[in-house]
C-alpha cells in the first residue's frame, strides 16, 4: 500500500467526514504534510492560509511551540488514566481555572472528547436533574431555528439543520425550535435588537404554553455556526435566561465554537452579563490539539445528584474523560490567552479584519449581510447556486486559502495570530476567489 499515491490510499481506507466520497473524483482530496503558524503545507510544498482554524478549532496556529512544550512535558509524567475512582492534577487545575472564568457562577467541570458528546451529557443532566427533584415530566428540550448542537443521536433532537437530520429522524426524539434571533430577518426599521427581542416574545409565548415539560433550552450564544454564521443582539441572551428563570427550564449555552475568545470575549455569554446552567466547550479549548470537551453547570444542579442512592448519580462516561495530555494542551491555551492579553490583542485583529473585510466586500453586487462577531466575518452571495461552495472552496485552494462555505455563507474564522499580512492575502484572496466562482 505504501507504493500507492496518498490520495489513493485515503480513499481506499479512510471514511472522511461531511463528507459524499464520490465526489472526490472529481475534486481530490488535499494531501498535507504539515503546518506551521496561520499555515498548513500539501505534500507538494503549497502553503494554505487556514482561514477556518480548522473546523474552527485552531486558536494559536499550528504547532504551536508552547502546546507542544507543555504536552511534551506532560508525556513524561502521566498519557492517561481512567477518571472514574482517580485524578490527576492536570484536569483538577483545568477545572479550577475554566470555573474561575465565570467568576465560580459554574464549575463542577465534566469531560468527554468531542463536541456532540458535551451537548448529550448537557441534556442528559438537565433532564436527570429534573428527575432528581421529582419533576419526571420535564423530558422535551427546546432550540433555536436553524441551531446546530452535534450529530450524536441526542443532539440531533436539537439541531434543525435538514442535511444531518432528516436521515436520521427514525431516531430522533424531536424537540421544539422557536424563532432565531438572526440579524439578518430585520424587517423595514428594525435593529438587531429589535428581532432579539421579537424572537424572545416567541419564546415567551412557547414557555407559557409548554413549560411543564420542557428540561432546558439550548443556545449557540451569539452566533448560529452551521446555519450560515447567523448573528444576534445579545439582548436575547438576557431575555432568554430572564425566561428561562420565570419558567422554570435550564439554559444550555453551547459554546464550542462560540467560546474561548471566538466572539471577543472568553465566553460568548459574558457580553450578554448572563450565565446559563450549563456551558459546554470543546473546539479551541485544547488550541485545536487532541479532542477535549467538557461541560460546566452549577452548584444548584451539581447537589441535585449529590446523595447516597447511586441511581440518583449521574452515571455517564468516556473512556478518555479527563485525558491529561488534552488538559495540558488545555492549560497551555490558558496560559497564552493570560500571558499574550490574547482578547485585547484580538479587538486590534478584529478591527483590522472588519475594516479589509468591509472595505473588499461592502460594494460588492453579489454580497448581502457583512457581518461581523468578533474573531468572525461573514457574508452572504446573492443568488448563489448548488454548487457555488465546492467551487468556492477549489477557487481558493487557487489563491493559498482554506476556506469552505457554508452554502452561500463564506465566512472568516482564522487563527488568533493573524497579522496585517495575512488579512490582507486572506481578504484579497477571497475577493477574488469569489469573482471566480461567480465567472466559472
């Protein structure tokens, strides 16, 4: 096999993700070879300005010399243990630190690897939780339109994004979506706040209604990643927790593309002033290492489970929760955002990309909706056909760029060491990978 070229043999072997096999026919996998700053490298020698972190997971380029220093040093002391019945000081200090993030208002740190996983055990101990105080009814769970939260069986019940569910709706236990708050439904004189807070009126009008047997109510805070960066007022939070609180259902913010600085702030809620009952993370937690994922809820929810009776714990688990090299690729990530002011730095990054962005884009006759959240940059292309994304991404391939729309969405999420260089190769390369895909 090894004889064979790398393209061939990784579509012989390897079942990659999001992915229609067949269409690598025609358009060939990327064979890489390494990466190095904002920069990945094909086995060619083409270097690709990763302008999605990754599947938005990248926070400090790749290798990065202080995760690598910090996971090597940790594999000359402990790989993994089991977490149940041990501990280890790498995932006892991570904890600490994640719950000193929100001022101690969450902690009670619970580890999984993925994304998906942190949503399942979320719902899972918002309705065990409920059971514990003897409210068993409360079993349905409630999303936002056009809201993503993983493709385990589970958080498809509250994703409504057709592609990854519908196949799959024989195994769903289906919960409600209301209204999204997204910007861009601004009737003729509203501002953003405005639809937050027409979204939150329906929100209102469903929990008055269905309270009774709603657990919680799940949230990407800000921006809704799948559905075509979809961004919202932060009212919304507010009036979602104020609801949530009246009606009695927990809020699940999940923060595992929107958090760790991806917004401009380290948690997503924070620029709503709010804290949920439950937060989950993955992503850039570990600087887009090895997997890691985790969920953080109160102390309220964590003495719901505290007794004797062992059936009243809550009994979920992974083989690698609390995995001490992903927790100290966690802990170097921490450190970078202390000893960099990371999230000062990125409001100057994040002007500069708003300002090449609007100046590339703003006149463009196919571009609707500039946007901007932060760390991310978005727009629309105006009656874009089925295939405008996979040209898209091969234009930019073209031009040294990783970028993959989403549908007619293309959107920047780059790495937070992105300098004034790189904008502009980002931007430039964008524009005119867009006037491309429009000509071709």
């Amino acid at each position: 096999m090894s004889g064979k070229p790398l393209l061939e043999r990784s579509r012989q072997a390897v079942w990659h993700p999001c992915t229609q096999m067949k269409s690598h026919e025609q358009l060939p996998l990327v064979p890489l070879s390494r990466g190095e700053g904002i920069w990945l490298y094909d086995e060619h020698g083409r270097r690709l300005l990763d302008g999605v972190s990754s599947w938005w997971v990248n926070l400090f380029g790749h290798c990065n010399p202080r995760i690598n220093d910090a996971i090597s040093e940790q594999l000359e002391t402990l790989e993994h243990a089991m977490l149940a019945g041990f501990t280890h000081e790498p995932v006892v200090q991570l904890s600490e630190r994640l719950s000193a993030l929100t001022g101690r208002a969450l902690g009670h740190a619970f580890y999984a690897s993925d994304g998906a996983s942190a949503t399942e055990i979320a719902l899972k101990m918002s309705m065990h939780a409920w059971r514990n105080q003897g409210r068993s009814g409360k079993t349905r769970f409630l999303s936002l339109s056009g809201s993503y939260h993983g493709e385990t069986v589970g958080a498809l019940a509250v994703t409504d994004v057709a592609l990854f569910r519908d196949a799959y709706a024989p195994l769903i236990q289906a919960g409600a979506t209301v209204m999204s708050p997204d910007a861009r439904a601004a009737e003729e004189g509203e501002s953003a706040a405005d639809v937050a807070e027409r979204a939150a009126l329906e929100l209102e009008h469903y929990l008055d209604e269905h309270h009774d047997d709603i657990a919680a109510f799940i949230v990407e805070p800000l921006v809704q990643g799948a559905c075509g960066m979809a961004m919202y007022d932060p009212h919304y939070l507010q009036r979602a927790r104020e609801l949530c609180d009246r009606y009695e259902v927990h809020l699940i913010a999940d923060e595992i593309a929107v958090g760790c600085g991806r917004t401009g702030t380290f948690f997503a809620c924070e620029q709503a002033d709010i804290w949920p009952d439950f937060i989950c993370l993955s992503k850039g937690i570990s600087g887009g290492y090895l997997p890691l994922s985790l969920v953080l809820t109160t102390d309220d929810i964590y003495t719901c489970f505290y007794d004797d009776d062992v059936r009243r714990g809550f009994l979920h688990s992974h083989s690698y929760t609390g995995n001490a090299l992903a927790c100290r690729a966690a802990l170097a990530t921490l450190d970078i955002f202390d000893k960099d002011s990371v999230l000062e730095a990125n409001r100057r990054r994040a002007t500069l990309l708003g300002n090449a962005s609007h100046e590339a884009f703003a006149d463009h006759p196919r571009v609707r909706h500039l946007r901007q959240r932060g760390m991310i940059v978005a727009f629309d292309v105006a009656d874009a056909d089925a295939g405008f994304s996979t040209r898209y991404f091969q234009n930019a391939l073209d031009r040294e760029l990783l970028l993959r729309p989403l549908g007619n969405t293309v959107y920047f999420m780059p790495p937070y060491i992105i300098e004034s260089d790189d904008i502009a190769h980002l931007v430039d390369g964008a524009l005119k990978a867009l006037d491309a895909t429009l000509t071709s």
